[in-house]
C-alpha cells in the first residue's frame, strides 16, 4: 500500500498531469508508441510467407513453422516457396491461404516486375521498390522497428552508464572527480566515426557490434548533469546525516540523492533516443552500419542518393525519419515541461 501511495503522490500526479496538458508532446507518445507496436508485429505485417493455410482439413502456421513442399502436394522436400504461383496453385486447390496486408518481407524480391528496378509505386508494391526489386514499405516497416529497438537499448545501456559514472564522480569528488573528469574531456575527443570506419575493415558490422561500439563512446552523454546534481547534493544536511548514521555510501546514493538527478536525466533521454536513431541512420548512410541487405533507413536513403531518377526512395525514407524524429522532440519537450520544477503547480 506504501508502494502504491508513493507512486502516485500528488508529485507525480501534478506531473503526470502537466505531460498530459502538453497537447503535442501527448498525441506525439501515442502516435509514436502506436507506431512503434505495430513495428514489433512486422512478420504479421508484411511478410512473403501467409500468416495462416487451411489445406485439407488442417491448419499450417508458415510464419512460426517450416513445411516443405510436398506437405501441400508438390515435388521438392525444400522449405515451401509462397511466392511459387505453382506453390500457391496447389494450396487453393484443397484449401485457402491467409496473406498479411503487404505479401513482401524486407529481403523478398519482386521478380513480376516488368520495367526496370527501381520501380515506381503501383498497386503491388504501394510506395515501389528498391534498386534490388524490395518492396520499400517493407523495408521501412522493418528499418523503423531496428532504428527504435538500437535506439532504446543504446539510451538506456549509456545512460545507466553516464549515471553510475557521473554520481560516483559527484558523490566522492576529490582526485576521483578530477581523474574522471580528464578522462571523460580526453575519450570525448576521440574520432568516432574514424574508428567505425577502420574497425568496419576487418570486423564485419552488425547490430550487437554497433551497439557495443556507440555505447563506449555515448555514455558521456549524461554525466555532466548527475555530477552537477550530485556535486549540489552531497553537502545537504540529509546526506550528512545518512554520513553520520553510518549509512552506506551506495544506499545513500541511490535512495537520497540520485531522485533528485533522474528529474534531469528523464528530461534528456527523449533527445539521446533521437540522437541515437540518427547516429544509426548516418552510419547506414555512409556505408558502416548494419550488413548489407539489412532493413535501414539510412540505406534507403543512400539508394535514393544513388537513384535520383527514383525520388520515392528518398522522400520514403525522408518522411518516416521526419516524422520519427519530430515525435521523439516533441515528447521530449512535453516531458521536460513535465518536469520542470519552476512550472506552476509543481
């Protein structure tokens, strides 16, 4: 029951309610998680595999289950090929198939194209395709969901780091603060995108070993404004006299001082989120980001540069990375007013 009391004291309450008055920043978190849900369920989505068949008399799941062709009455004991019209013959002939909204998944190639690739947007492949025939939708479905999954774990892996690293620097202070301190103004002077590039030569990039990468390099991020907030703290008489009680220095620090430091980090974690996807999205631009043949916006982009006789490569990806972009800002500032302790009510 205190637990409950305490997560909706009438602090939190105010706040919760001032988030909500931010008209843009609130329709900005629910067109964003809307969006953001539906990318998880992007299998479901747009796939080249149907969602569910009804062949004789039983029901196959190809999105969570391999079959091979002559379960459904062909030649081959491979894995079925959907995209096969003499596959799809012998389905319909004893049963009925279930296909998601967009029959193309992010590396599915559309070989009924007539022209040439890139093919403008028609009736089968809603916004085009690519230089390769991938349908575009497909791809930005999929870029969408891996540009917000690296996004997230980057955020909060660096800012957990940027908040150990910057409350211990401001808690203990001294030779320790001092040491950080050139540490941090030394390894923030390092070339990032240099090192990418001269890693990237003979380590082949992926989304762990990007993750891995930008997290040495982005957790500085937050470690200024912890180590102010707890520079400010750590003379208050309350931790004084936790000091003097014999309170641990880590009990001290987690429960007295570092909810005055979150106010400020919850504030910047909407920007660091945003920084992250467009750190994601230049690295794919450039060529160091995801292998090749992964869904990426910043790739997409890429092939409307090289494709300029193709403008709906480009302003796809443009669009999306505008609207992306302009959601999180938007959340962020609705957040920061939320919390902001000069606003009225708080």
């Amino acid at each position: 029951m205190l637990r409950k009391n305490k997560a909706v004291n009438p602090l939190n309450q105010a706040r919760w309610a001032r988030f909500k008055s931010h008209k843009r920043g609130f329709f900005s978190l629910w067109l964003f998680s809307i969006l953001f849900v539906l990318s998880l369920f992007a299998e479901f989505i747009a796939n080249d595999k149907p969602l569910l068949i009804h062949y004789e008399q039983q029901w196959y799941t190809p999105i969570f289950h391999q079959y091979t062709e002559t379960q459904f009455g062909g030649e081959f004991e491979t894995e079925a090929d959907y995209t096969d019209p003499y596959v799809i013959e012998l389905i319909e002939e004893k049963g009925s198939i279930i296909w998601p909204v967009i029959r193309f998944s992010y590396d599915t190639i559309n070989y009924n194209i007539t022209g040439a690739v890139p093919s403008a947007p028609d009736s089968v492949n809603w916004l085009g395709t690519d230089d390769k025939g991938r349908d575009v939708l497909a791809r930005i479905i999929y870029g969408f969901r891996i540009s917000v999954l690296f996004g997230f774990v980057l955020t909060i892996v660096s800012s957990v780091i940027g908040v150990v690293v910057g409350a211990s620097q401001g808690y203990y202070g001294g030779w320790f603060d001092l040491f950080g301190q050139r540490f941090i103004e030394v390894w923030s002077g390092m070339p990032t995108l240099f090192l990418l590039i001269i890693l990237s030569s003979f380590v082949e990039p992926n989304f762990w070993w990007l993750l891995g990468i930008m997290v040495l390099f982005s957790w500085m991020s937050l470690v200024g404004i912890v180590r102010a907030e707890f520079l400010r703290c750590r003379n208050f008489d309350y931790v004084r006299a936790a000091q003097a009680m014999g309170v641990n220095d880590s009990r001290i620090m987690l429960r007295h001082m570092l909810p005055n430091a979150m106010v400020a980090s919850l504030t910047m974690m909407p920007f660091i989120l945003s920084g992250s996807v467009t750190t994601l999205t230049s690295l794919d631009f450039l060529g160091f980001g995801l292998p090749a043949g992964s869904p990426s916006l910043g790739e997409l982009l890429a092939q409307g540069k090289a494709n300029l006789q193709a403008p709906w490569l480009g302003l796809s990806a443009f669009a999306v990375l505008s609207v992306m972009l302009t959601l999180l800002v938007f959340i962020g500032e609705a957040v920061r007013d939320a919390f902001d302790p000069h606003q009225q009510g708080l």
